[in-house]
C-alpha cells in the first residue's frame, strides 16, 4: 500500500494514492450535500476526513471528489463524494460507531431515511474483505454499493485490482456495469485538506476511538 500523496506544506492529498491487490483493505465512502457548521459539502468532507485522523485512524489514499445527483433521482441538492482507504486497529463495529460519532459531531441527524439529504455520510464499504450477514452490524460488504456510480467510480480510482468480497466481480466490471442515466462527474480538487476546501479550523474532540 503506498501512502498518500503530499504537497509542499506536507498536508494530505494533491492526486491519488493508488493500493495494490484486490483484498486487504479497509474502504470508506464519504458524502455530502447539506452545508454545515464547517462549511459548504466538500469542506465538511474535509474536516471529518480530519476529525477521523485526529481520532487515531489513518487515512492512506483519497480519491478524487466527485459531483453526482441523487440517488434515486429527488429534487435534494447534488452530493459530494468520495472513497478512502484507511489503516486502523479498530474492529468493524467499534470502527462504525466512531464513523456514527463523527456524523453527529458534524450536524448529521438520522431519521431512517436512507435516502435523506444529509450534512455527513461516512460508510464502511469493505474490511479487508469480510463478508459478514444480515445480523451483523456493519453488514459487510456494504450492500448498496454496487450499482452507484458515486461509490464504484472513486473506487476505482484508488484500488482497481479490487474484487467484491462476496461475488469476486472486480472493481472494472462493476464499473461497466453501472446503470445508465447516474449523473455524476469528477470536481477538480481543492485547495485544502484531501483536495477539498477545508484549510484549518476548530474541530469537535473526539478523543481516541468510538
């Protein structure tokens, strides 16, 4: 696995880290489309990608950020996100209720909706290729993240030897396989923190851990 790529002030992200082999990795989906208290979506993205590190986990690639509308189709605003890999000693649920923590910190409310605007939505997408069932929590792969081009795209980007856990299909297939008609394009990257629009500023303590 190589590390993220860095600019001349050392901070994390100009292009992207690509990680080798198809399992053996931990993925994390990131999206917005509500503005928050840290600023417009892709700065909040930034922040939580801070506030996560800042928590003791590592991030180790970033993909590019992407613009895509929702999904299904709604009158919400358009999303931002992205994929990143991760390094952590952190177990699944434990690493989930921190990705919890973080989205509440950050002004997100769950309503049960799993289709609602939000100001933060960070997904565990694949722990070192674990296929866990319906019981357990997280569900492991992530089981919406075939089909959306907002998850398979910056996927790819960053681990394009990766296979689903659960039916082998490598990270190219599923991006042929794509259904038409997902408006979705890549953002150039910002001038912040993993590409995005965050600098610096006052973050929620987290402490260590969930």
């Amino acid at each position: 696995m190589k590390g993220p790529n860095l600019d001349g002030k050392g901070r994390n992200y100009v292009g992207i880290a690509v990680i080798a082999g198809d399992y053996g990795v931990i993925l994390l989906g990131i999206g917005a489309n509500l503005p928050s208290a840290f600023g417009p979506p892709r700065a909040t993205c930034g922040a939580a990608l801070v506030a996560l590190e800042r928590a003791g986990v590592k991030i180790a690639a970033c993909s590019s950020w992407w613009n895509s509308a929702p999904v299904p189709a709604s009158d919400q605003p358009w999303f931002v996100n992205a994929v990143v890999a991760i390094e952590t000693e952190l177990d699944p649920a434990r690493l989930l209720a921190l990705l919890l923590k973080i989205e509440r910190a950050f002004g997100r409310t769950r309503t049960g909706n799993a289709n609602a605007d939000r100001t933060l939505d960070l997904d565990v997408l694949d722990y070192h290729g674990r296929v866990s069932n319906d019981a357990e929590d997280p569900r492991l792969p992530h089981p919406r993240m075939e089909g959306r081009a907002f998850v398979v795209l910056p996927l790819l980007e960053i681990a394009p030897e990766w296979r689903h856990p659960a039916n082998g299909l490598s990270i190219e297939r599923l991006a042929g396989a794509l259904p038409p008609g997902q408006a979705i394009f890549r953002m150039p990257p910002g001038a912040g923190r993993f590409g995005t629009e965050w600098e610096e500023g006052i973050l929620p303590d987290l402490g260590r851990g969930p």
